[in-house]
C-alpha cells in the first residue's frame, strides 16, 4: 500500500505543478484553456486518490491525526506531495 500512495502522491505532484506552473498560464497569457481541460481532470482524480489512500495508509504507517492533516495539506501547497514522500514515507 505505501507502494502504491508514494507513486499516487509522485504523480499528484507533478500534475499539481503542470496545472500551476504551466497550463494555467497558458490559460491566461495566451487565452487557450486547453492545457486546463487536459491536465485538470487527471489532476482531480490523482487529488482524490491520494486524499483516500492517505486515509488508508494511516494506520499502517502509524499516523496520528496531527500527522494525516499535515499529509492532507501538504496536497494543496506546490511541492508538498514531495516533501511527504521524504519526510513520511521513505
């Protein structure tokens, strides 16, 4: 299962920083939101995955709720999916 979170929560990164870095841009400087409707469904599905195997990782990595709210959180700040995997789950 840790297996299985830390390649969900690779890929949830990186498809957070394509969403953030590169096609939002695109979006707005150049007008083409094709790059939005591309990357953001892959993105919101990586998103719930890694927010429901965190909730079932929990007790197998003996997480307290302090913890699973510092992984929860660290999904939505740009290059916190990383900082879990070197911290929490290495």
């Amino acid at each position: 299962m840790k297996s299985i979170f830390r390649i969900v929560s690779l890929l949830e990164g990186i498809s957070y920083l394509l969403l953030l870095f590169i096609a939002t841009p695109i979006k707005y400087l150049q007008d083409n939101p094709e790059y939005v409707k591309m990357l953001g469904m892959p993105h919101g599905i990586l998103f719930m995955l890694y927010v429901v195997l965190a909730f079932m990782i929990k007790k197998e990595m003996n997480w307290d709720n302090k913890t699973l709210g510092i992984v929860l959180a660290c999904s939505i700040i740009p290059f916190g999916t990383f900082y879990v995997d070197k911290k929490y789950l290495r």
